[in-house]
C-alpha cells in the first residue's frame, strides 16, 4: 500500500517507470507500423499480434509458460545488473544446466519430486560454476566480461550439444534428441490438458527469493553497494572480490535451475537443436525491471506477451516471428539511452527552477 | 591423427582456407582496434556485418552488378555505425549496451527482411545475388606452392590486407591517429589539447564501419554466394576479443586473426573426417578465450615490471641527492 502510494505521489520515482513505459509502447507501435509496411493483411495480423493470448486458451497457457525461462534469466541478469557488470554467460549456464538435467532425467533413478529437485541442484551448481568464469577472467586479468562471456556462449554451447550427441542421443530418432526422460523427472502440471506446469510456481518462489536476497540480506545489500560503488564499499570494509564472485555464481545458479526446470517441466526429452538465447531475453526484462527482481514479473509478462503475440501472428499470416527479436533490440536502445531516461527528470527540474527564479523576483 | 594434421598443414588448400577464413575476421579486428583506441568500444559489428551481408545481396541482385551491392553494404553497415555513435554520443547511452541493442535488430531485421522480399527465413538463394571476383595474380601464381595459397583469392582478402596498412597509416602515421589515442586514453587531455572528442570518436566508428561492411558483404558475396540467417556467427564479437589479443595495434590484428583463421580452417577439415564437429566448432571461440587471456596476462607483466623499474630509478636518484 505504502509502496503504492509512494509511486503516484512521489515523482522521483515517477520519471524510469514513465519512461519503461515509454520503451514498452513505442516498441509496440513500432511493431504495428511495421506490421502495416509489410503485411498483405495488416488488419488482421495486428488483431492477432495484439489480441492472441485473448484468442485462444492455448495462447494465454503459453503466455504463462514462456514467462518461466525468461523469469529465471531476468533475474539472474538483475543480480549482474545490480554490480554493473555486463556477463551475459547466464546463457550458457541455462544451456548447460539443461544438459546437466537431461543427464541426470536420463541416467539416474529416483523417486519423483526428489528426481527433478536434485536435477535442478545440479544444473544450478554447475550454472553457478560457469557464471563464475567471466567474473574470475575480469577479476584476475581485466578481461571486458562481455566479450568473454559471449565467447565462453559459443564454446559452452558447443560443449552442450556434443555431450547430448555423444551421450545422451537417443539413437532411434531421425530428429536430434536425447533419450527420453524417466517419468519421475517430469514436473506435474498445474493445470490438467494443458502445458502449463509447476515450473511457474518455482519461477515465482525465485523471484520472492531472490528479491528478499538482494534487498533484506547482508550479502544483497553488499551487492548493491559494490555495485553503487565500488570504491566506497572497498573502503566500507566489503570484500568486493568475493561479492563480485559470489553474485556471479548465483546469477548462474538461477540461469542453471532455469535450464533444468525448462527440461523437467515443458520437455519429454532434450529436443533443443539451437541455443534458445533466452538470455537476450533476460537482457530485457531485467532492463524493464530495472534492475529490481520484484518487477521481473511484470516484464517478463510483457516480453512473453510480445512474443505469444508474434508468434500467433506469423503462424497465420505473413510476417516473420523474428521481427519480436528487432523490437527487443529497440526497447534496449531506448532504455539504454540516459539521455531520454534524464529528459523527463531535467523537464521536471527546468520548470522547478524556472518557478523558483519567478518566485524570487 | 597427427599425421592427417601434419598433411593438413603442408597442403596449399589448408593455407588457402586459412587466408580465406582470416579475411573478415581480420577486418572487423581493425575496426575494433580504431575505436577501441579512441575509447569507444563497437560492439554493433556483428549487426554492420548481418547488414552489409543482406543488404549486399539484394543491392546486387537488384542491379545485377557485384560492385553496387557491395557499395550498398558498406553504406548500410557505416549507417549501423552511426546510429550507434547517435546513441551512445548523443543520447549518453551505454555504448556496449545500445551495440548489444543493434546487434538484436539486425539479427531479427535481417531474417524479417529477407522473409518480407523472398518468403524465407533461412536463405537468401532466391535472389540472383552477384559475388565478388577472385583475382589471379600474374607472376606469383606461377610460384609452385604460395602460388596456390595467395593467388586465385576473393578481391576482399586483398583489401583485408591492404586495410591493415591502411589502418596502421591512420593510427602511426597521421594526425588524425594521434588524436584518435589521445581521445582514448585522456578525453579530458584531450578536450585541453583542442580535439573534439565526439568528432574523432564518429571519425572511427566510420572507419569502423566501412571495415565491416567490407567483412559482411565478403560473407554473402565470396566466402559463400548467400545470405543466411545469422552469417556473422558471432565474429563481431570474436573482433572485440581479438582486438585486446592485437594490443591495439593494426599489424597486431594479423595475428589475433590468424589465430582464429587457423582455428577455423582446421575446423572445416576435421569435419570432413568426422571427428567430433561440435568440439571442433568451439576451437576458435576457445582459442581467442586463451589468446586474450594470456595476452592481458603477459601485458600486465610488464607493465608491472615497468613500474618496478620506474619507481627504482626514481628512488636511486633521490638517494643521490641526498648524497649530494
């Protein structure tokens, strides 16, 4: 209640949120127009853009299962965000967390509940272990963590496939998949005949988690002091190495489970033939969220609305499902921009001044 | 096994690959290597390069002339350019952020684009696209083995190479060069100095951008005759790593390249023998992982020793004074 009223009245906190907004309907008029330039029935792929989870059940289901991968990315990315760190190695954490749990939904008997749970501890162990590589090569030889972790994407995707390949293949198919996973890994469904699984609650007890993490817990607040500034909480007696480690691993951590549950929860084997990238995603959602895990739902639910939508669209008509990705592109552009995020603050702060200068006279 | 790599490494066809695979890494590097010294790191050059390699092609299947399209590619990747200096110089965007931003939008334009004209996703092998000669140089390909390795190339493999005199020229040899290092390791020295900033920093990443023009339209219109999804396979990104792995240098960019090349050659080869493609495919992602490491360490070393050195002759001359 506090928090709500403090966000219409104090317009401090006004300004990001106007201009999240900002980002989040520009980057769908932008589709719009888009849709007009090349589709023959602009009308009708605008309606299906905009409306399908509305359209169909089966839309809004998926709606709420594409929200869990980007969920678990979007928030491991806020973790990063929170230091000013840029490592987008969470990608390769998910995708290797989902190669950790197929082997352990192929390989390993175990009662069911505990088969996914200890999936799910694994592939977040070795994310984490992953996560940590960039942060360990920026840390000990200056390496721009960026670049290293979009290098270290490439190799560990590699590395993924060819131990599903090798390993794990299921070898009766034509198609590239693994073995099938024992019945005990799979998560139950929440809701009968439809795909939406378990998998949403865990994403949602992540969010609680990680939120209450960052900001009601010592190593949250250290954190996000590194990362306000790194100088001071040197001086403020914060071991910044090890909360720069830290707050990697778990930010791979959080990639990894996501990967495992993506597995356990929508999956009957690993069927990826690509790197799903949901890390891109995650970029954004954590943009949109700035930062603050208690909003990753909200943006995730948008981007997964965004791309339930073109999805839907392309399936029944003529423009491609990739023009989602260049529209994710736009609203980074725009939130990345701090002098359209300060236009709004500076309009406030010019006419502040300018009132106070007539009073004066 | 070590034999077939033995025989893979003596043949003139390996080395051809190499030079052939060197090429647009090579010229992305340099573009790195510029605006990486003037302080601005381009991260949009796998967008310019997916650009220039689509835009490339339906510019020269449109006009049926090689030249005009790759005139178009270059245009369209210096645009790309552009638009990332508007944003990161104009509207104080995070430079590496509003890059990652661009490279989104190419990836998703150029698949909604090239859909949008020929109905596929994948390829562009409906259009009639026109690639770039290869040239045969006339006494040096008679020589029996280098013949076979340096003559025959794509025209862009020579201009990668004429690009790192090119680039080298820039950055040692004029004035613009100083003031582009100058502007990346002081801003505010240079500001004193009299050099806008913001100009040499658009100065670069134009240059930037012409390189990876010349690298995207090479991709679809030499190396292969189309444009795919995703063509630059992350080698605008692999340049940024390189880059450090160059020390900043244009002449350092050879082999950061070459290290990639080699890599990426011998991944081709191994495939054909079925040995593990997915690992091999790593090979070069790995390779430049390992090469800036040890680069970044072996610099850090000296640089200490440098100052080891420095602070000990500082400390000599005092005690002289005092033995004055």
């Amino acid at each position: 209640m506090n928090s709500i009223r403090r966000f219409f009245v104090d317009r401090e906190s006004l300004a990001p949120a106007l201009v999240t907004l900002f980002a989040a309907v520009f980057s769908l008029l932008a589709g719009i127009v888009l849709i007009f330039i090349v589709s023959k029935q602009p009308l009708q792929s605008v309606q299906n853009f905009l409306l399908a989870p509305f359209l169909r059940s089966y839309n809004f289901y998926y709606l709420l299962i594409v929200m869990v991968p980007i969920t678990f990315t979007g928030l491991a990315l806020c973790v990063v965000y929170q230091l000013r760190y840029m490592s987008l190695i969470v990608d390769a954490s998910l995708y290797v967390g989902a190669v950790v749990a197929t082997a352990i939904g192929t390989q390993i008997s175990l009662p069911a509940g505990i088969h996914p749970a200890v999936a799910m501890l694994a592939a977040g162990l070795v994310g984490g272990l992953i996560g940590l590589l960039p942060a360990i090569l920026k840390i000990r030889w200056r390496a721009n963590e960026l670049v290293s972790s979009l290098m270290l994407n490439y190799v560990f995707y590699f590395l993924g496939s060819f131990i599903i390949l090798y390993y794990l293949r299921d070898r009766s198919q034509t198609i590239l998949s693994s073995l099938p996973f024992k019945r005990t890994f799979l998560l139950p469904r929440l809701v009968p005949n439809t795909q939406l699984h378990v998998g949403f609650l865990i994403a949602a007890a992540f969010v609680a988690l990680v939120t209450i993490f960052l900001y009601r817990t010592r190593w949250g607040y250290e954190i996000r002091i590194t990362g306000a500034n790194p100088r001071f909480a040197m001086y403020a007696g914060i071991p910044v190495t090890t909360v720069v480690l830290y707050a990697h691993f778990i930010s791979g951590f959080l990639g990894g489970v996501g990967g495992a549950v993506e597995m356990s929860g929508l999956y009957r084997a690993f069927i990826w033939q690509m790197d799903p990238s949901y890390a891109w995603d995650g970029v954004i959602v954590a943009m949109l969220a700035r930062r603050n895990p208690k909003f990753v739902p909200v943006s995730a639910l948008f981007l997964a609305y965004l791309r339930v939508g073109a999805d839907f669209m392309s399936r029944r008509g003529d423009v491609a499902f990739e023009f989602i990705t260049l529209l994710q592109g736009l609203i980074i552009l725009i939130l990345a921009s701090d002098r359209i995020v300060n236009y709004f603050k500076e309009r406030r702060l010019r006419k502040q001044v300018l009132k106070s200068q007539g009073e004066s006279r | 096994m070590i034999n077939f790599i033995l025989g893979v490494v003596t043949s003139a066809n390996y080395w051809f690959i190499v030079l052939r695979s060197t090429a647009p890494i090579l010229l992305v590097t340099l573009g790195a290597v510029i605006t990486a010294q003037a302080g601005i790191m381009n991260m949009a050059l796998e967008g310019s390069m997916l650009w220039a390699a689509l835009v490339g092609v339906i510019a020269s299947s449109a006009t049926g002339n090689a030249w005009i399209g790759l005139l178009a590619g270059v245009g369209v990747s210096v645009l790309v350019a552009l638009v990332l200096g508007f944003f990161a110089l104009k509207l104080d965007a995070n430079a590496v952020l509003s890059g990652v931003a661009l490279n989104l939008v190419a990836t998703g334009g150029t698949v909604f684009v090239l859909f949008s004209l020929t109905g596929d996703k994948g390829i562009s092998s409906s259009l009639p696209s026109k690639v770039l000669p290869a040239l045969t140089i006339p006494l040096v390909k008679d020589i029996p083995w280098i013949g076979k390795v340096i003559s025959g190339q794509n025209i862009i493999v020579y201009i990668a190479a004429l690009s790192v005199v090119f680039v080298d020229f820039i950055l040692r040899r004029f004035t613009i060069g100083r003031r582009i290092r100058a502007t990346g390791e002081n801003i505010e020295a240079a500001k004193a100095a009299g050099i806008d900033p913001v100009r040499i920093k658009f100065f670069a990443l134009i240059v930037s951008g012409v390189l990876a023009g010349l690298a995207g339209c090479f991709l679809s219109m030499g190396y292969t005759s189309n444009f795919t999804s995703g063509i630059a396979a992350g080698r605008g990104y692999v340049a940024n790593a390189a880059q450090v792995v160059a020390g900043g240098t244009a002449v350092g960019s050879i082999f950061a390249a070459m290290l990639f090349g080699l890599m990426d050659a011998m991944a081709t080869y191994l495939q054909n023998i079925g040995l593990m493609p997915e690992l091999i495919q790593a090979l070069p992602y790995a390779v430049t992982i390992l090469g800036f490491v040890v680069v970044t360490f072996v610099r850090d070393r000296r640089e200490a020793e440098r100052k080891r050195r420095l602070f000990a002759s500082s400390t000599m001359k005092k005690e002289n004074v005092g033995g004055m």
